[in-house]
C-alpha cells in the first residue's frame, strides 16, 4: 500500500467531518445529476428502513436520476432476520418493499449456507453483483459480475466485488468455510484487468464499484483502477468519504445508523462535480408508516423475550469471553472451551438475560463441537496460528519456546488427551489443527448450548473484571 494511503485511512478513522476534493455545482443545460443513497452491514437491522424509504421517496418526487444500493453484509448481528424460519426471509422482504435497486454480495450473506442464500437471492426484487464469486454447484444462482441500470437519461454500471480474506491459505470471504466450499472465489485485484473497458463497453455514463472490500482495498483500488466514477464501499464498518484521484471513495458506517448520499453532476459521460452527505437515521423523525407498521410486526417476537438468566452488572464482550467459554465447557462437559474474541458480538446489560441477548451475543448459527487432542496439539495450534481466543478450563505457561497448558495449577504432560468444546467455525478455519473427521459435532448451536446451560446449570452471569482473552 503506498504511504500516503494510510495517512488517508487514519484520517478516515480519526477524523468525522467530510473530505472531497471536487466541489460541488449546478449542473449545466448538458448535464444531470445523479443521486445515489447508499448503506452498508446493516447486520439484520430492520427499523430505519421505514425512515430510508422516506428519505428516498421525497427526492424522487423531484428528481428523476435516484438510486439506492447496498454495499454488503445485509445479515448477521439480528435474531429477528437471522433467527426466523426462513432466514434471512425479513431482511430481503423490508429491501424490497424500501425500493432497493443493487446489491453486492458481502461476506456475511454467505453464513446461512447455500442453500438459504439461493432462497434469498431468488426473493430479492434488486439485483446482485459479484464479480468475483462463482456459485459453481451450489445451486445459488450466479449474480452478474456488473449491472448497468438506465434511470432517466442516465446508464449507470455497477461493478461487484466481494472480500476473499477470510482464512488463511485459501481464497474465501471471511465466513463460515464450511459453508462456501461449491463456490469458487478469486482476489478482486486478479480480474480488474478484464473491466477496464466496461464503461465504454456498455455505454454507462457512469462506472461505480460497489464494493464489500473494506476502507483500505477501497481505496487502493481507487488508485489503481481510475476508470472508476465512484467507489461504494463496506466491510470496514467507517463512515468514509475521501476522494482519490477524483474518484470519491464512500462508505455509510454500519448497522443502520446512517445513510449516506452521493450526488454526481455528468456531463457526457464525465463526473464534472461531486457531493457527498450523510443522514443520521437516529435523529430522522419521519418515515414511510406502512413500512414501519411491517417491521413492527416482524419485531414482534416474544419468543425471544423470555427470561433465562440474570446479569449481575453490565458486561462487555472480554467479560462474556468468560462467561461464553465457562458456559460451553461446563455444558459439553469438556476439559477446556476457547472462542474467538469476533464471534461475540454484543454486550449484555445488568438485569434479566433474554435469549434475545444471547442470539445478539452469538448470532452465526455455528454448532458447538467436541475435539479430543493431546495437550501438545493444542500448544502447536496456539503457537503456530497465533489465534488470538478467549479461554477458561486451563492456564498458559510460556517455558522458553515451549508452551505448557496447566489445569488446576498442575502442568499437563504433552502426551496427555484433553477434550476441547467451541464452535465449528474454528476447526474450519484453523482445520490444519482440527480435521473434520474428528470433529463430534453436537445438535446445537453455540448459542443454544449457552442458551441451555443458563436454564439448567447456572443463571447467573457474574464475570466483572474477568479477561482471560490469550493469543501467543
């Protein structure tokens, strides 16, 4: 990555106010505007829906060129989208009736498994994008690698690109592996070449990766491909907006809170100006009724209003590393539990403890799963991965380049067995260390084991001050 580039991303980060480097005018008697209201890893998030619709159906009232597109991860982090029977099933009903136009795939829509996706991606009205995804014999029907849409005078060409770094020596999105392995993925950088001319090609007066990449490959690609108008982008979870090259460089945060909104003035095919803004969906008073009066209806789940536990004070995610291992191994009745530190999600808050909370902890449908390994497989995986994981049933003691688990304060001898509970997306991702074949996979979740360990073992969270996250 070239210096400058990360200056650019730490002031992405650090920094709140807006950054474009082309001013924005009024178009001339040549030229048009065109407005792109855009999200991004909304996580299962339903209720500003309403407010977006109404945001974009005010300014279609008054301008013709508006477009609303989704950068990715559209599920993951709500049980009411991700836990329904249909999964995934709300998520894609509230997009449509908001009146989406594109979509790229983003990592997280990959966590139900194939056979969900095909489900959702047949029950979307939009179009998806990815270029560099083939579904192969999934049964997931394959999105067009560009889309170009007419809207008024103007044809607008979507790119899709999807991330593929999620495990290390394959080319995934980061998911579950076990649930991408009919698909074939490709670096987004190894197929640029062959879009070079794709603006040209299909007569777009405007070209636009909508991208599920992150900040910093957005912005390199921005460098590296200016052919590009505009680079919509998610992952990263940053509100964005930079501009390189003259491209403007965007992302809308995450989980629902903003919206953001790209105008660009084209004049033949060139971007003569561009604007960027974002709204604050918190702060946004009105919205469509008739979908508010929708997403209500599918927030109304008692089902996950019952009572299992109580938290004796607010608990951050080091602190549920605890209780989240403590409750698998005693559940499983294993030696030792570890889960990594991305796998929880969410806090829970002093008082009662709802399944609600605890779907909204865990919220990726993994199994729970037993290995039986020596005591030196287990050392060889901490110190050869440098996983970085959250641990209770045993201790680390670094003896020179050795490390020696303890139990109970004693040293387990390196040849001793020792039984292992966690979630089945870590021997997929690590499966060198954990070969399927020895896998004793159970017939819950992790969050249903959780789920059912506060209903039968013990109900009360208290792990205030504990942090027992280890990574060698």
């Amino acid at each position: 990555m070239k210096p400058y580039l990360h200056l650019l991303l730490a002031i992405v980060i650090l920094s709140c106010g807006d950054h474009t480097a082309i001013d924005p005018e009024q178009p001339t008697d040549s030229a048009d505007t065109l407005t792109i209201f855009f999200i991004n890893d909304q996580h299962g998030q339903l209720s500003n829906f309403a407010k977006i619709k109404h945001i974009v159906d005010k300014e279609k009232a008054t301008n013709e060129h508006v477009l609303l597109v989704c950068a990715g991860d559209m599920f993951s982090g709500n049980p009411i989208v991700d836990q329904y029977e249909k999964k995934g099933y709300p998520m894609i009903d509230i997009m449509n009736k908001t009146g989406f136009d594109v979509s790229v795939l983003g990592n997280h829509e990959f966590d139900y498994g194939p056979s969900h996706l095909k489900d959702r991606v047949l029950q979307a009205e939009f179009d998806w994008v990815c270029a560099n995804v083939d579904m192969k014999n999934s049964g997931v029907p394959q999105p067009d690698p560009f889309k170009t849409l007419t809207i008024g005078n103007l044809n607008v060409t979507f790119l899709g690109l999807v991330e593929t770094f999620g495990k290390p020596g394959a080319i995934i999105p980061a998911t579950h592996p076990w649930r991408v392995t009919e698909m074939q993925f490709r670096r987004h950088t190894d197929i640029l070449a062959k879009y070079r001319t794709l603006k040209e090609d299909e007569g777009a007066d405007v070209l636009i990766a909508l991208t599920h990449l992150g900040t910093q490959n957005d912005l390199e690609l921005a460098e590296i491909f200016p052919e590009l108008d505009a680079v919509i982008g998610g992952h990263s979870h940053q509100k964005v907006n930079l501009t390189i090259n003259e491209t403007p460089v965007v992302q809308a945060g995450s989980y629902l809170a903003l919206l953001g909104r790209l105008d660009l003035i084209v004049d033949k095919a060139r971007i003569t100006s561009s604007d960027v803004s974002f709204i604050d969906l918190h702060d946004y008073a009105e919205r469509d009724q008739d979908l508010a009066d929708l997403i209500a209806t599918y927030n109304n789940a008692p089902q996950f209003n019952e009572v299992i536990g109580v938290a004796l004070s607010d608990h951050d995610r080091n602190e549920l590393g605890c209780f989240y291992t403590t409750a698998l191994m005693d559940y499983l009745q294993v030696d030792m539990s570890f889960q990594n530190g991305g796998g929880i999600r969410s806090g829970i808050d002093a008082g009662d403890i709802t399944t609600l909370e605890i779907y909204n902890m865990d919220p990726f449908n993994n199994q729970s799963v037993i290995f039986t390994m020596t005591a030196q497989e287990v050392s060889d995986f901490f110190t050869e991965s440098r996983a970085g994981v959250h641990v209770s049933g045993v201790d680390f003691q670094q003896n020179g380049s050795t490390l020696v688990l303890y139990k109970d304060g004693k040293a387990i001898p390196p040849e001793d067995l020792v039984t292992i509970g966690i979630n089945d997306y870590i021997p997929a991702v690590y499966d060198q260390y954990f070969p399927l074949e020895k896998a004793e996979i159970q017939g819950l979740t992790t969050a249903e084991t959780i789920i059912a360990y506060l209903k039968t073992i013990n109900a009360t969270l208290d792990d205030e001050g504990c942090n027992r996250y280890f990574q060698y």
